[in-house]
C-alpha cells in the first residue's frame, strides 16, 4: 500500500496493475507445480501494463509533468551523487551564519576527475523535509554554494550542479539576511566563474532559488522536469486570484523541458526511464552522467576567457523583444 500512497493519480491505474502483477508471480513461485498454469495470464498483464505505460505517459499534460517532477520518490541531489561520483566530501556552512541543509555541496570525483558537485537537496518524510526546508534555501545556502563555487574556481575544478527546487525560501527571516542579494551575487559569480559549468534540472526548477545554480555554459534537463519563472500555483493565484487554476497556468507557462527545449533555452533533454525518474534511479542517473561527461570533455577544451564569453553570449540571447506597430 505505501507504493500506491505515493502514487500520482494519473499514474495509479499502471501502479495497481503492476501490483497485481508481482502478486500473480509470487504466486506463481510459491507454487511451481501449477506455475505453467499462471504463465499466460502473466505475459497477458505484462502486455497490457507496458501497452497502458505508454499510452499514460506518450502524451502528459504540462500539469501531469509538474506533478511527476514533483514525485515524492523521485531522485534527489544526493542519490545522484551516490550513483554517479566517488570520494565525495561534503562541505558545510557559509561561514557567515549557518549551514543551510537545502543546498548540498563538495568536492567529488568523475571517472577519477575532481569536480566540485552542488545542489538543491530535499527530504523524503517529514523530519528530513524540517531539516531540508523542503528545498527551499534561505541566504545562507546560496551563500554557501557561491563559497564553494569560488573555491573551485580558485583550484580549478569543474562545477556540476543539481537544480531541484520549488523556488528559494520567502520567508521573512530569509528577506531579512538579504535573500535577493545572496541569489544575485550567486548570479554575478557563476557569470564570472573561469571554469567550465553544466547544471541539470532534475526535478523542479522554480524562479530564482533555480536560476542562482543555473548560470551555466551548458544546462540541462530530465524529460519531466519543470523549469519556470514562477510555480503554477503563484502564477494561478497572481493571474485568476486562485490557486485552484494551476492546471492552466501550467499550459500558459509553458514550463516542461519540451518546451525549453524548444525555445532553445537547454542545452539537451535528457530522457528519462519508461514511467519517470522514480522507476528506475540508476538508469536515470547514467543518462545524466552521459550527458555530464559528454559536456565537460567539449568544454574542458575551451579556454578561460572563451568559456565566460561562451557563457555572456549564451544568456544574452535568452529571450526575444518584439514591438508592436500599433500606435
């Protein structure tokens, strides 16, 4: 039952059949004289679970694509630095107030390289959620990681960074230590930062609190994951004065890896496992170590002075300006 639990609504038909599934094998193990008899009606639900994955996941709604990357057993930061660096050790604090447990960093290795790895990290129950804000940093943890991105830089290491978050911490106590000045200096460091830099968004990537890891010479994204100005349900509340009309916001927001994918604003779209990252974490994680390799060997060719300007010109195109003729 905890599997079903954790189950988006969408996806709950494909769940409940695949646990019928299991059950009809464990019986069938259990009870090998008659197993021939259970092997048909077993290839039969393996038809028809694979059929219905497909079907459900072919064509997601923008909404249905920010409930998945919002899925409560999908891979975090630190699941993906476990299957894909070794020798990490982790840095703490930012020497100013606190350690701010939302954003996670340190220097590890890739395939025997050292690279400083950096990212939103959130929990999986309710005490790890306390502990990690929920992933939304506080100007401590941005404070953070522009100390460890500066440290880096100063040993010359690459930076991979995570981006996983619903948006940086509002609270009044973060806009009391300077929340919008910690997020712009991470912007101002990373711009100016003379080592190569690839940033993935695995799962949410929302507003500021995703843009201050993201300033990189390449950026990528998991098929389901959301990158976006604001949430869908601020933009519901902002635009129609209700939060229920996320759904709509979602489809006007435009926000899922497709479509930034399409207006040219990634670098690569990284394709997740049949059914999202949850179902299969290590297959999900050597994608994105493909893509990380595959990036940091061309930019590792690049000069100082051309990765920062490759950088500059890759932001100032973001975006386009027209003018109406309309008086």
């Amino acid at each position: 039952m905890a599997a079903v639990s954790q189950t988006l609504e969408f996806e709950r038909p494909l769940v409940e059949l695949e646990q019928k599934l299991v059950e009809l094998k464990r019986l069938a193990s259990g009870s090998p004289q008659s197993a021939v008899d259970f092997d048909g009606e077993i290839r039969r639900l393996e038809k028809k679970a694979q059929k219905l994955q497909r079907e459900i996941f072919q064509d997601l709604t923008r909404w249905q694509v920010v409930l998945l990357s919002r899925h409560p057993r999908r891979p975090y930061t630190l699941d993906y630095v476990a299957r894909l660096f070794t020798d990490y050790c982790e840095l703490r604090g930012d020497r100013s107030f606190a350690d701010d447990q939302s954003i996670v960093g340190g220097f590890a290795r890739l395939d025997g390289a050292p690279v400083l790895v950096l990212g939103h990290q959130k929990g999986r129950n309710t005490k790890e959620n306390v502990v990690r804000n929920f992933g939304m940093p506080r100007p401590e943890g941005y404070r953070k990681a522009r100390r460890l991105m500066e440290l880096a830089a100063r040993f010359g290491r690459p930076i991979v960074t995570f981006i996983d978050t619903p948006g940086a911490y509002p609270g009044i106590d973060a806009e009391a230590r300077g929340q919008a000045q910690a997020i712009a200096e991470c912007l101002e460091t990373m711009a100016r930062l003379p080592v190569p830099i690839v940033a993935i968004v695995v799962g949410e990537g929302g507003s500021g609190g995703a843009l201050a890891l993201g300033v990189a010479n390449r950026v990528l994204m998991l098929e389901h994951s959301t990158y976006s100005v604001i949430a869908p349900e601020s933009c519901s509340a902002i635009l129609y004065r209700d939060a229920s009309h996320a759904e709509k916001a979602a489809e006007s927001l435009k926000l899922t890896a497709r479509d930034m994918a399409t207006f040219g604003i990634i670098d690569e779209l990284i394709p997740e496992c049949p059914g999202g990252a949850h179902r299969d974490p290590q297959a999900t994680a050597q994608a994105i170590g493909g893509g990380i390799r595959k990036h940091l060997a061309l930019l590792s060719k690049m000069s100082a002075a051309d990765l920062l300007k490759q950088r500059y010109e890759k932001f100032r195109v973001l975006g386009a300006l027209s003018e109406s003729s309309t008086p």
